[in-house]
C-alpha cells in the first residue's frame, strides 16, 4: 500500500469514530460527556495528521513527476 492509500483510509476511520461520537453524545446529552468529547478530539487530530500525510504524499509524487518532465 502507498501512503496516500493509508492515509485516506485513516481519515475514514477518524471520520466513523468522530461521527460515531457526535451521535452517541446527541442521544444522551450527559452520559460520558467528557469522554464522548475526548473521542472527538482524538477523530480530529487524528483526521488531521492524516491529512498532513496525504497532502506530502501528494506533494512527493508531484515532485517526482516534475523531474521526470
């Protein structure tokens, strides 16, 4: 697999998990508050380290297309 594959596929899973959240906080408003919103701020930064990883991913094979042009 290539790290832009990786990437995207964690982005997914952080997606899942922070939705996953939201919606069990929507249905119990003050149950596990406090660990409902940790959850979701382990989905967002884990949304965005993987972000960060499939932008160098897509910066890296643009710099090697433009040594090959």
């Amino acid at each position: 697999m290539n790290a832009a594959s990786i990437a995207s596929a964690g982005m997914s899973t952080a997606l899942v998990r922070f939705e996953g959240s939201a919606a069990r906080t929507a249905a119990n408003p003050l149950e596990n508050l406090a660990e409902e919103t940790l959850e979701r701020i382990e989905a967002r930064t884990a949304l965005r380290a993987n972000a960060a990883v499939r932008r160098t991913a897509d910066d890296m094979v643009g710099a090697i297309l433009d040594i090959f042009a």
